[in-house]
C-alpha cells in the first residue's frame, strides 16, 4: 500500500469525468429525441384545446429554446450542484425527491444482497466440497430455477398466496415507514425474498465453480500434503482465494440492482427510486428521469473503480501498471 | 496441472502430429457434439427449445380457439377440459393466447438477437481489429451504456416511443449489444496476433477479409454462447417491458401482457391468468439458460466448470 494505489484512484476517478459528461449527452440526446413533449403529456386531451397555455408552459420550462442551448443551461446548473424542480411531484426540487427515496432502496436492495451473500457462500463452498454429490446436483439445477424465475411472477405469485390467502405478511408496503421494529420487518420479507433469491443462485454457482478452480491448485495440494487437516486447508488457504474474485462479481451486479427495483417496487408499492423513475417516465418528467439515470451512472462507475481498488489491496498478483 | 491457453495449444499442435488438419477439425466438431450430448441439462433444454419454437411455428394449427375470440359468459373460468388454462376476463381461450404469445415472445427475442448480434459484432470487431483511437473511442461508449442499469434504459427508451412490438425489438436491441460488443473485441484483440493472421497479412489481405475469413470462425464458439445467453434475457427483457405495459400492446397478446393482463384479476381467484404465462417465461429461459451453459462448457472445453 504505497502512494502508487492514490495516484492510480485519482487517475481512475479524474477519469470519470469525461465518461459522466458522455452520459449526460446521450440521455439527454435520447429523451429529446423522442416525438412528443412533456407539457403535451402532463395535460393529455385537454393540450390540443390550449394551445397558448402549452407554449406559455413550454416557455416557463425552457422547452422553447433549441436541444443544445438546453443541454448547456441543464449541464450548467448540474455543475453548480442543482439539479432543478421536478415538472410534476408539485415541482420539489429533484434532489429532494432523490432524498426522499434514497434509502427506502438502498436499504432493501442491501438487505437482499447481504441475506443472498450469507445464503450463498456458504452453499457454494459445501457444493464444491462435495462435487457431483446429490447435494451438488440440487444446488446446480436449483441455480438455473433460481436465475430463470421472472422476478415479478414470483412476486406476484407469493403476495398471492402468503399475502392474501394465508394472509402471513403485508402485500404492499403503505404504512411501512411508520411502523415500529417489529412490524416493520413483516413489509420487508416479501420484497427481499424476492430480490434475494436470484442473487443465491448467482452467488452460489459462481462460488461454488471459484472454489472448486481453488481447490485444484498446487498450494492446496501442497498444504493438504503436509498433513494440515481438510477444515484448515479448506478455510485457511482455500476458501480466503475463492473468495477475492466474488469481489468482481458483486460489483457487476451491483448496477442492475436499480433497473431491477422498478418492477419490484411497481408490485410492492415500494417508495424508492425505481418507482420514482417509472413515474417519472411515465410523466415524461425530464429533470427527474435525467438526474436518477446521471446518479445511477455516477453510482455504478464509482463502484467499478472501487471494485478496482479492493481487488488490487486484497490479490497480491494484482500489480498496478501506469499508476505512476 | 493447469496448462496456459498458449500452452494447450501448443500441446494440441504436438499431439495432432501428421493427422491431416481436415481430419482433426471433424474429430473436433464431433468430440464437441459429444461434450454436449453428455450434458444432461443441456439435452433437456435443447429438447425443449425445438418443442417451443415447434409451438410457435405452428400456432395456427395448435391453438384451439382464435387467440383474440371472446367468448360471452365464458368470463374467468379456471382450467377446464375445454380450455385447458382457463379463459381471461374476456372470456378468451389462455392456452390459446399463450401459444400465440409464444409465438410474439420468441420472435421479438430472436429478432432483438439478431440485432444484438450485429451491432456488437461488427462494432466488437473493428474495435479489436483496429485498436487505437476507433478501440479506445468505441469502448468509452460501451462504458456509458453499461453505466446505466439496462432495465432502466429500455423503460426510459421504451415510453419516449410510440410502444409496440417494433420499438420492443429495436430498443432492446440497440440498449444490449454492449456486452456483446466487448467480449468479440477481446476475442479480435487475442486472435489477431496468430500467426495464420500476420500471414494473412503478408500476402495482402484486406482487412474485411481477414476478419471475416481468419477472426470471425474462430471467435464464432464465443459468439454462439453468446447469442444464446442473449436469447433467454431478450425474451426476459421483453416480458419485463410487457409487463410493465411499455412493450408489446394488447391486443396483440405476448406472455408479458398475458400476464400483466391477468394480475388484476389474481384478487378474485383467477390464478391461472398470472400463473401460465409466468410458467411459459420461466421455461423458455431456463432451457437457454441449460443450452448455453452446456454450449459453453462443450465449445471451449478448457473453461469447463465441473
């Protein structure tokens, strides 16, 4: 750990500046791209009867100008840290509405991915340990069942029959926020079995084939050879290099999560940032959809170099190269 | 003793010894035929595959209704010997309605490959080939597009344009090639320093003409894994996007809508209006899921999992 690994963050991270502004261009060139106005969808059928107040509107929020002189006032006040007022949501200031929905996802988006993890590792290291058991069989083809599961059918299918008919659990998630420990946990079970359940089956089988490529190789062999028992050879030197390249495959899933959470909070009324955006899209909200797709962006890309960074601390084959 | 891809070969250049070149390729294609075939999984899925697109080539002939009649006084009514999955709110025939579906879903998947394909493809293989500022240019875009979670691409996409069958296909086919793209760049990029290359090279072949005859075949395994991964997300893609009503529109019935249809009805007791269509997804992508991986592990033996 030398001033080598600071230079070479600051370098990744200088680098996403660029790749950010890239992105705002393309989303921005995307959504005005698109046929149709925002002023024209929020007033429906009522629009083609007022013509003068559409253009009244349109002018208000700055629609009337050409598509670059809009990107640069837009781009301009982003890089002063403000985002705008949202068109709808009674016009909150677009941070503010981010804020509010923040954590409601981060929270059962992490749940999910911790329970998964906590689920998974466990299950991938005892099936490579016992490959082509009857165990090992069941764990494979129950990761293909648990990967091809359409998410909002499983979700559907559980409020169904554990919400309504043996009515256990809460089917939506209105009150949640104002419920106490206890009840709270209730609105959260469904949503996390649902968003954890693909995240096991991922883990697991990409554990399991980690492990198994650990076990094959001439340390262990070494270490098994000098006589230290299966459980120290196994959780001592096996399992610690298993598990670095999960490391990368976290942070690939890490960016779906959020296109993932517009279903899923759409079934469970869930007030988070995927059901934000749908109903920002579907308002045609331009503020609100631009500065959750620019957030996620941002989010992703710093998690990648992050997921960089851990990997160069924790292998040690891993040699950074043009750092200085 | 795990042997380098470098080292592999060259012990497979040695073993091959005189047996004429022509000779080993068969020997290969079979040997790969029987790597698959002895993948259990991978058979089933392929099995079902041929079954499904059998169903939706001849939907015609199968359904038992028209997919679109409505039936008065047949509203809601659970599975039955006349309509095997019941019929919806409408009082249409499911079964029928899902077997056209089918036919809607594995089209709108096959043509979003198709294009998937082509774009990640051709832009892949200039950025390998070419490296430089066409590689380093194409990649920070790819970047871009990976940056955004892909669902949350196609919905915005999607609800701008006028939805349809047509837009599904082409939004989730302009949104996906990314990946594509980047895994036939690092094959470009590993097999453009062979040997067979640099003399391609040297007797003055275009480089149209090297990728397509020298890089492309033998990047084609890679591809083809590809492709069929691709396969069972575009039908998920689709039906997710269906789902949420910014797909395929009714009354053109795909399994999303089918199912996007139904759910309202799950309050009263109709299950089967959510619970067929969701089955249908599920099957379909679990059996390219089998078949890809099975591909996977019998086309490039050295990667193989188990």
């Amino acid at each position: 750990m030398d001033s080598g690994i600071w230079a070479y963050i600051a370098r990744r991270f200088l680098f996403l500046i660029p790749l950010l502004l890239g992105l705002s261009i393309v989303m921005f060139t995307l959504i005005h791209a698109a046929p149709g106005d925002p002023v024209t969808a929020m007033m429906g059928e009522r629009a083609a009867s007022n013509p003068e107040f559409v253009e009244q509107r349109q002018k208000q929020l700055g629609l009337d100008k050409p598509v670059p002189v809009q990107y640069l006032y837009w781009i301009g006040n982003i890089l002063q840290g403000d985002f705008g007022k949202a068109y709808t949501f009674n016009r909150t200031p677009v941070l503010e509405l981010i804020g509010q929905r923040f954590w409601s996802t981060v929270q059962l988006q992490f749940i999910a991915l911790l329970i998964g993890l906590m689920i998974a590792v466990p299950v991938g290291i005892v099936s490579a340990t016992r490959q082509y058991s009857k165990l090992d069989n069941v764990v494979t083809v129950s990761s293909f069942v648990g990967l091809a599961l359409p998410n909002f059918w499983l979700a559907l299918l559980l409020q169904i029959w554990i919400g309504v008919k043996l009515g256990w659990l809460p089917v939506i998630s209105t009150g949640q926020a104002s419920a106490d420990f206890p009840e709270r946990v209730k609105y959260f079970i469904l949503p996390v079995i649902v968003l954890s359940l693909p995240h096991i089956a991922y883990f697991a089988r990409f554990m399991r084939s980690s492990m198994l490529e650990v076990i094959n190789q001439d340390y262990v062999t070494v270490a098994r050879a000098k006589g230290l028992g299966p459980n120290k050879v196994l959780y001592g030197h096996a399992l610690r290099n298993a598990l670095i390249p999960m490391v990368t495959v976290i942070g690939l899933q890490l960016p779906q999560i959020l296109g993932g959470a517009v279903i899923i909070e759409q079934i469970f009324a869930w007030p988070g940032l995927g059901d934000l955006a749908f109903k920002a899209i579907g308002q045609r909200d331009y503020p609100v959809i631009l500065a959750v797709t620019l957030l996620a962006g941002a989010g992703v890309m710093i998690i990648n170099v992050l997921v960089d960074v851990v990997y160069v601390m924790i292998d040690p084959r891993v040699k950074l190269t043009g750092a200085q | 003793m795990q042997l380098s891809p470098a080292q592999a070969e060259k012990q497979r250049t040695v073993e091959r010894g005189s047996i004429p070149l022509e000779a080993v390729a068969k020997k290969r294609q079979w040997a790969t035929v029987r790597r698959f075939a002895e993948n259990r999984l991978a058979v089933v899925g392929l099995f079902v595959i041929i079954v499904l697109y059998a169903l939706a080539i001849f939907a015609p002939v199968i359904q038992r209704y028209p997919y679109d009649e409505i039936t008065s006084g047949m509203r809601n009514k659970p599975p039955s010997w006349d309509h095997w999955m019941g019929t919806d709110r409408n009082g249409r025939d499911v079964y029928s309605r899902i077997i056209k579906g089918g036919q809607i879903s594995l089209a709108a998947g096959f043509a979003s490959v198709v294009i998937i394909m082509t774009v990640g493809i051709s832009l892949g293989a200039m950025a390998g080939f070419f490296g430089g500022f066409v590689d380093s240019g194409l990649m920070r875009f790819t970047d871009i597009l990976l940056s955004v979670p892909l669902l949350l691409l196609l919905i915005t996409a999607a609800s701008l344009f006028e939805p349809g069958l047509r837009t599904t296909v082409i939004v989730i086919g302009l949104s996906s090639w990314p990946g594509t793209a980047r895994i036939v760049r690092g094959q470009f990029m590993q097999l453009k320093g062979q040997e067979y290359v640099t003399a391609a090279r040297a007797i003055g072949a275009t480089p149209l003409r090297i990728m397509a005859k020298h890089l492309f075949p033998n990047a084609f395994a890679v591809i083809i894994v590809q492709a069929t991964i691709w396969l069972s997300y575009a039908i998920l893609l689709e039906a997710s996007l269906s789902y949420l009503g910014l797909g395929v529109r009714i009354p053109t019935p795909s399994w999303g809508n089918v199912l996007q249809d139904g759910q309202r009805e799950l309050i009263a007791g109709a299950w089967w209006l959510t619970f067929f269509p969701g089955l249908a997804i599920f099957i379909t992508v679990l059996s390219f899921n089998l078949m890809g991986d099975g591909l996977r592990d019998a086309l490039d033996p050295r990667h193989r999992r188990r």
